[in-house]
C-alpha cells in the first residue's frame, strides 16, 4: 500500500483546483471575447442608431428659441452574443459652426451645444432593446441677433454630431467603447 503524506496530497488538491479555475477562465475569455466581436459585427445590422423603421429622427435646431430646441432619436440594439450587455451608456454630442459676427474677421467659431448621456441598464442574452434618445438640454447658443454672420456662404449654421456607446460585456470582464465622430446631421439654410 501506498502512503501519502497529508502536505502532498493538499498540494495535488492545490494544483487541480489551480488548473480547473485556470482552463475555466480561459474559456471564458474565450467565449467572450468571440461573443463580443460577433456583437460589433458591422455585418449583423444588431446596432441601428438611429432606427427609423419605425419612426425618423425628428429634431428642432431652431437657435432663435433655444428653450423649444430638441432632437429625438430611435434606436435599438439586439444582443446577439452569449453573455449581457451591461451598463449601457449612450452618450450624443452636437456642435455647431457658424460665422461670428462678433469677431473682426466674422472667424468661423464651433461650439458644443449638446453634450448628453443617458444610462439605458441591460440588455440579457437574445433581447432587443428598443428605446429613444431624447435630449432637450442645449447649452452655448450664440445670439442670433449679434453674434451669426447671415451672410456666411454656403451654410449660415453646420451641425455635426458625435456618438459614444459603451457597455460591459463577457460577465463584466471586457468593457467597450464605441465613438463616431464629426459625423454631419445637416445646415440651415
């Protein structure tokens, strides 16, 4: 019969639970980082921003009523990966350029008149989220009166928006970020 000390016989039991918890987060990481590219997958149309199959973005930029100024926007994002979408952050800037008349030169000066994020939760393994992004909250409103050159060619006003959406996924072990930016949403006139 073969004797075993106790100390061995801990450190066989050491060294399985060590190679057990090793292979296991491997394959998680695994799985997860191959889930989290087939959620990002351009192909896979799972992220629509804006979403209007249901309805349009609508939008009021009207800088004569900076109160009654607004931009709504539908989307919906489909997990099609094996683990949650968690802490979903949506996040929507808007700037505008437009001729300063308060300048000598009437420079063209861009300011940030949005800068908003919302929390939207989570997102479980196969759901669709479908919500709006709504924002009312615009800041840095030149003066239309004094401060707009009305005579700037070709466009008097410029938007640009930006886009951030970010998330944790794979059990909350990777944490993604998503940024476009400087991407055109229209001009006045």
């Amino acid at each position: 019969m073969i004797k075993m000390r106790p100390s061995r016989i801990f450190r066989w039991i050491v060294r399985i639970f060590l190679l057990v918890f090793s292979l296991s987060l491997s394959a998680v990481s695994l799985l997860g980082g191959f889930s989290a590219v087939t959620v990002l997958d351009p192909d896979s149309y799972n992220i629509a921003i804006p979403d209007e199959s249901e309805y349009p973005v609508s939008a009021n930029f009207n800088i004569s009523n900076p109160s009654g100024m607004f931009i709504n926007i539908p989307f919906n994002i489909s997990n099609v990966g094996v683990y949650n979408l968690n802490e979903i952050v949506i996040g929507f800037q808007i700037r505008m350029t437009f001729g300063n008349a308060s300048t000598p030169l009437n420079d063209t000066t861009t300011v940030e008149i949005l800068n908003e994020n919302h929390e939207f939760g989570n997102i479980a393994h196969g759901d669709t989220l479908k919500a709006n992004f709504t924002a009312t909250n615009f800041v840095n409103i030149p003066d239309p009166s004094t401060e707009v050159d009305w005579t700037r060619s070709p466009y008097v006003l410029e938007f640009y928006a930006g886009f951030t959406f970010s998330a944790w996924y794979s059990l909350n072990l990777y944490r993604f970020t998503v940024h476009v930016v400087n991407f055109s949403i229209g001009h006045y006139p």
